[in-house]
C-alpha cells in the first residue's frame, strides 16, 4: 500500500481550517501555497493534495522521515520480539500495535520475510529489525542488558496482572497456535500470560500481545 493511500479503517479527523475528505483525513492546506507553513518537516505534496493517512492530527502533512524522527525522541523502553516460522498472518497486527504503544523495536526472529498486510504501514514508522535465530536474539538481549519476557500460556506462567513486568525489556511473543518454540521459553527470564475465562485454550496472538502491551503502557507511560 502506498504511503499516502489510505488505510480502510482510517479514523475521521479534522485539522482547523482545512476541509476533510470523505469520510477520512484533510484536504489540502488552506489558502495555497502562499499559506503553507515554512518547518521542514511538511511534506510539499501532501499539503498540495491532502493527507488521508492514518496518522494522528499532530503529524497531518510531515514527511515520512519527520514523523519517524519524532517517535525516536518518545519511544518507550519495551522491545516487542517475534517468532517467525511460519509465516504468521498476525506478525503485521503486532508489528501495528507496536507502533500504536509506542515500542522501541519489533524483532523479527527466524524467517526474515513476514506478511506486512495487518501492519497496515505502520512498519514504516516502526523500526524492525531481523535475527536467524532464537541464540542470535538472545545474544543480543543479553548485551544489551534486556531481559527477555516470553508471553505463553505454559505451565509456570504468572498471569500478567500479577507478574514481575520490568520498564525496559523485550516482550517476546511465539506463532497463533503452536505458540513460543522451546528455545524461546529457555532464553526468557520469565514466563507470563492473559487470564481467560472461555473455553479456548489461547486467545489470537495479536491480541495477546496488544493486551501485553498495553498492560506495560498502563504501568509505565506517561
């Protein structure tokens, strides 16, 4: 999808002066070109033509780049890692929810493609990066002094709510289905998980992870 294309479940917003497009997003910025603001970090053909992202009022008309700029000055101190086996269709969804909370970086752990439709382009505001494997991520966890919390639903796990959840770390999320590999389980410091009340044994992995995340942001964000 196209950065300027808009995501099909945009949120109307407005931005003073300018006339929105149907249903979604601004038009172009009033009065010409003679009114555009001067900061570098507008983007000359979104003020020309509109900006129908789906991005908050705050970024209306910046640049890509700017934009991205701006969240490396916010970023909260979790770290969101990701197994990737077998090409799971809700890597993108959390690759989405990362960047909704605000996550410092999405790791991407065995197969280096993954499918970006649930990310709905919000990977290009998010950094992700990739690791072969479960020993390579683990290695740099430990350099860089992170403890690795494994999200699953196994034997031992505390359930969130309850559990020990440092301010930096990384969240370390497995496959919809088979979840967390054994590697991944022994690379973690802990094990937590989501209280259910149903009758399935786990909840969708996007899911899962938002309710994690946003557990963190709770705690944490200001």
């Amino acid at each position: 999808m196209d950065e300027q294309t808009a995501a099909p479940d945009a949120e109307p917003t407005s931005h003073t002066g300018s006339v929105p497009q149907p249903g979604y997003g601004v038009g172009p910025w009033p009065g010409g070109s003679d009114a555009w603001p001067l900061d570098d970090h507008y983007d000359p053909d979104l003020l020309a033509a509109g900006d129908t992202r789906n991005v908050i009022d705050r970024y209306r008309y910046w640049r890509m780049e700017a934009i991205v700029a701006d969240l490396d000055t916010q970023r909260h101190p979790f770290h969101v890692a990701i197994e990737n086996w077998q090409h799971d269709m809700n890597i993108g969804s959390i690759v989405r929810s990362a960047n909704a909370f605000l996550a410092d970086t999405v790791h991407i752990i065995g197969r280096r493609r993954w499918n970006k439709r649930g990310a709905m382009v919000t990977d290009r505001y998010q950094h992700v990066v990739h690791h072969e494997d479960v020993e390579t991520f683990a290695a740099w966890a430990a350099e860089q002094g992170l403890p690795i919390i494994a999200v699953d639903n196994v034997e031992g796990a505390v359930p969130v709510d309850r559990a020990d959840l440092p301010q930096t770390c990384v969240l370390l999320f497995g496959q919809e289905g088979p979840g967390l590999s054994a590697e991944a389980l022994a690379a973690a410091s802990a094990h937590i998980e989501i209280t259910q009340y149903g009758s399935t044994r786990s909840i969708n992995a996007s899911a899962a992870a938002a309710v994690i995340m946003y557990e963190w942001c709770r705690r944490y964000a200001d």
